[in-house]
C-alpha cells in the first residue's frame, strides 16, 4: 500500500477506552495504530494518491477543515462487517461524518477507487479470525459515551514503512448541536 490517508485519531477517554478494548481483541493491531475513524483512504475513496503535493493537499483541505465544526459523535453497538473478520464500533452512515468525508472526497483530490463504501468506524478487531466464542464479547461492547472530533490527520502510508504524519487540520467550523448514535 502506497497513499495517503486522512483519518481522525481518537482522544481523551474515548480513546484510552477503545485502545484497551482493542489489546484486549487484537493485540496486533492495537500496536499498529491509535485508536481512530479513517475519514478518506479505506472505504468509499481509496487512498490518496502518493504524488500529490503537501501544498496542493493543504489548498484542497485547508478550507474544508476551517468550514467544520469540530464533530460531537457516539459510536453504536458493535458489528462485524459481512462476509469479514473484522468487528467496528459504527457512527451514523448519514450524519455529519458522511457530509465531512463526502467534502474531502469531492475536494479535487484524486483518490484510487474503494473496494467498499464508506462506513464511518472504528475497527475493534482486524487480523484475528473470528470465532463464535471470540465474537460474542466484541458484540457485547457499550462505548455510548459521546466524544468530540476536532482534528483529522493526514498521514502518508508506503508498507512496509511506518506511516508518515503530513501534517493535521483542526476543525474550526462554527459549532452544531449533538448528533445521536445509530440503531
């Protein structure tokens, strides 16, 4: 994998949360990455393509970021993707995540093309196998405690290679009211 994602990294107690739930259902993943929502780069666009520059990146998003408000979420009950071994915490498909990942794919950046379309979430679990008995306490997670989203950040992935942070973009838009969780 060669591209560049923008994904916003959970923080504060959501996010010491999730990292333990996380070692507790894949311990290699949870060394991979912190706890986070990929905003463009895994589903609905593909990544980003590798040769844009930082300053073409920065004009493209820079004013999206400053339109939006810093984003108050709560995750719904866990799933696991159909026909795949990995298990999500949801947000909303057609809240406020979707409208701010629709601006970013629509923002003139050229992106590979997805094999899935975007489900906004934060993965629980990637690289074990499922079983029936390692399923049910993945299922039985609550993280209903609301967080706010204020940062994305944009990260240039190059496997085997850690990825390389470009830079971040705080979300500075003026403030909307709360969003409710999924059914």
């Amino acid at each position: 994998m060669n591209g560049i994602f923008i994904i916003a990294e959970l923080d504060g107690p959501v996010a010491m949360r999730v990292k333990a739930l996380q070692e507790r259902f894949d311990i290699k993943m949870a060394r991979e990455a912190p706890p986070h929502v990929t905003m463009l780069g895994s589903s609905g666009v593909g990544p980003i393509t590798p040769e844009t520059s930082i300053a073409e990146l920065k004009r493209l998003l820079e004013p999206i970021a400053a339109s939006t408000p810093p984003l108050t979420l709560q995750f719904g009950r866990p799933v696991r993707f159909l026909q795949r071994e990995i298990v999500v915490l949801p947000l909303d498909p057609h809240g406020p995540v979707r409208t701010l990942h629709e601006r970013l794919a629509t923002s003139g950046v050229r992106c590979a093309q997805a094999r899935y379309p975007f489900t906004p979430h934060c993965t629980l679990s990637f690289y074990p196998t499922i079983t029936p008995e390692s399923l049910k306490p993945m299922l039985a997670v609550r993280e209903s405690e609301p967080f706010t989203m204020h940062t994305l950040r944009v990260y240039h992935t190059r496997d085997p290679q850690p990825p390389k942070l470009l830079f971040d973009l705080r979300l500075t838009g003026p403030v909307a009211g709360p969003v409710t969780a999924p059914s």
